[in-house]
C-alpha cells in the first residue's frame, strides 16, 4: 500500500498529559464524593470529556444536571495543568519529522478541545507543524467513533486506506480502525501485554522505538 499520511492522536501519545487529565477528573470527582482506580480511569481513556462525565455520573449515580459544570471544570484544570506542566514525550517530534522528510501529509485527531490543542502545539519546536488538525470537541460523536479520523483524512485529502494512524488508547484505536486505517499503538507501560491491543497493526513501547520496518510491515 502506498501510504501518504500519518495521523497522531495528542493526549497521552504526543505529550504526556493523560496524568494531568487523571488528576483533573480525580479532583472534580472527588467534589462529588466519589474516586476512581487506575484500572477505571484508564477503561474510559480516550473518551471526550463529557462522554466521560457521563459515564462516570452514570455508574456513580450523580444527578444528570450537575454535569455541564462538572464538565467545565475539568477542562480548565487540565489545560492549566497541562500548560504549566506537561512536557511533549519522547519521539513525538522526531516522528513527525521522519514522516515529513518522506513527503507525508501529517494530520492530527483529538478528543481533545481546539482550546488545549493551542496549549499544546507551542510547546513543539519551531518547524514541527500539522496539515490538518481535527478535534472531536463539537462533533455528536467522539472516539470510539470513527469521525474524528475520517475529518482529518478529508482535511489531509488522503483516503483513509492510504493513513496510518498512532494511537494510545483503546478508544482511540477502535475509532482509527473503524475509519478503515492502519493503527500503529504506543500502550502505557502498565497497559503494555494487554490482550485487547490485538486489534492494533504494530505496537510500540514509545514514539522513539519507530523505525521505517513498521511501515513495512503493514499489510
């Protein structure tokens, strides 16, 4: 196949946020009388915020109305924490240079607002840019679904059979998957022997592992 992008995911894969975003829907939870495991946190990784708080209102049996708050709250704290503390993980900018050295589209999917995707972008150095940058933020749907990825081909005017996709999350994964495109993961260390990361066409222990005989050995 001849591939001609590389979408990324941003949160937890690009820059190390997804402690900032635990801490975020820990704190606000916590206002609600109610904590998560590790375990819990990271099944509902990937997830928009509010399909988060939802879930989460769900299962803890919070009063509905009380989530447009909820939902505010944890999205200041996480571009505030993130802003002042997170850092971008290693390879994320050597990967986006060695895909555009081979002249590919490169593209960006969150779940993530456009409001912390500025947060993030200049934390890049200067000369590391994206073609396309789609966000789930106002989109009916987010990860698992696939729109999100399927904007950013459009954007990139690549089809989708022809864009590989680097994911962190199980949502994330699926969402790329369904959008018909090779999906490279980068599991977080404790996640890593997973069984459910089968799905995924490559998996990585970090960015700086990729090498081109990924690339080659996509089917």
């Amino acid at each position: 196949m001849n591939y001609q992008a590389a979408i990324f995911d941003m949160d937890g894969l690009l820059i190390d946020s997804e402690p900032l975003w635990q801490e975020a829907g820990r704190e606000t939870l916590e206002t609600f009388g109610h904590s998560l495991t590790a375990e819990q946190y990271h099944s509902s990784t990937g997830l928009r915020t509010e399909e988060w708080i939802e879930h989460w209102f769900h299962f803890f049996n919070i009063p509905m109305d009380l989530a447009p708050g909820a939902i505010k709250t944890i999205v200041q704290k996480a571009i505030e924490k993130i802003q002042s503390r997170g850092q971008l993980l290693p390879g994320a900018e050597s990967i986006i240079d060695a895909f555009r050295q081979r002249d590919y589209r490169i593209g960006l999917a969150t779940s993530s607002p456009m409001e912390l995707v500025d947060v993030v972008l200049p934390k890049f150095r200067q000369g590391v840019s994206f073609d396309a940058i789609a966000s789930a933020g106002q989109l009916p749907l987010g990860k698992p679904h696939p729109q999100v990825y399927l904007d950013c081909a459009a954007l990139l005017d690549t089809h989708p059979l022809r864009c590989i996709a680097f994911e962190d999350s199980f949502n994330g994964m699926i969402a790329a998957k369904a959008a018909r495109m090779k999906c490279i993961v980068v599991p977080s260390a404790g996640d890593f022997d997973a069984g459910k990361w089968n799905a995924a066409d490559r998996k990585l222990r970090s960015l700086s592992e990729f090498n081109w005989q990924e690339i080659e050995k996509l089917h």
